[in-house]
C-alpha cells in the first residue's frame, strides 16, 4: 500500500508491527528489520514498545535475526542512528 504522506504510512506500519510483537508473530518484524527505509516506522513503533519488558523482548527478537541471518539491525532495537 502507498499514500500520498510517508508518515501515514509509517504510522499503519508501525500499528501493525505492535499488533503482531504483542502476538508473538515476528516474520514482519524480521523482514523489516535493518531496512532503512522504514526508519521512521521502527522509531514510532518503538515509542510504543517503551515498557523495559517489552524493550527487552524485541532486542531478543532482533538479536535472535543476527545470529540466524548474519544480517545486522543497525540499532534500530535501541534507536540509534
């Protein structure tokens, strides 16, 4: 899906990036991770993942992609850029 602003489109992604880490469905957040691109997506969606046990569950999630794939997130579970 495309719309005419990106933060629109970044505010639907990150909406269903919560939905499915609250699921414990992670494929999405694997395909997405490290693409920068959805950069702006990531950060709204990690404002809503704040809670330490929520914050501690996705860098497992993510550290679990690097060791699997050898692909690096760049940060994006922790913010930094």
């Amino acid at each position: 899906m495309h719309f005419f602003h990106d933060s629109f489109e970044s505010y639907l992604g990150a909406n269903a990036l919560e939905a499915e880490f609250r699921e414990q469905k992670f494929d999405m957040i694997r395909q997405c991770s490290g693409n920068l691109r959805l950069i702006e997506m990531w950060i709204s969606c990690l404002e809503r993942l704040a809670s330490e046990p929520d914050r501690r569950r996705l860098e497992e999630v993510l550290a679990n992609i690097e060791s699997l794939t050898g692909r690096a997130t760049g940060g994006v579970a922790n913010n930094e850029l």
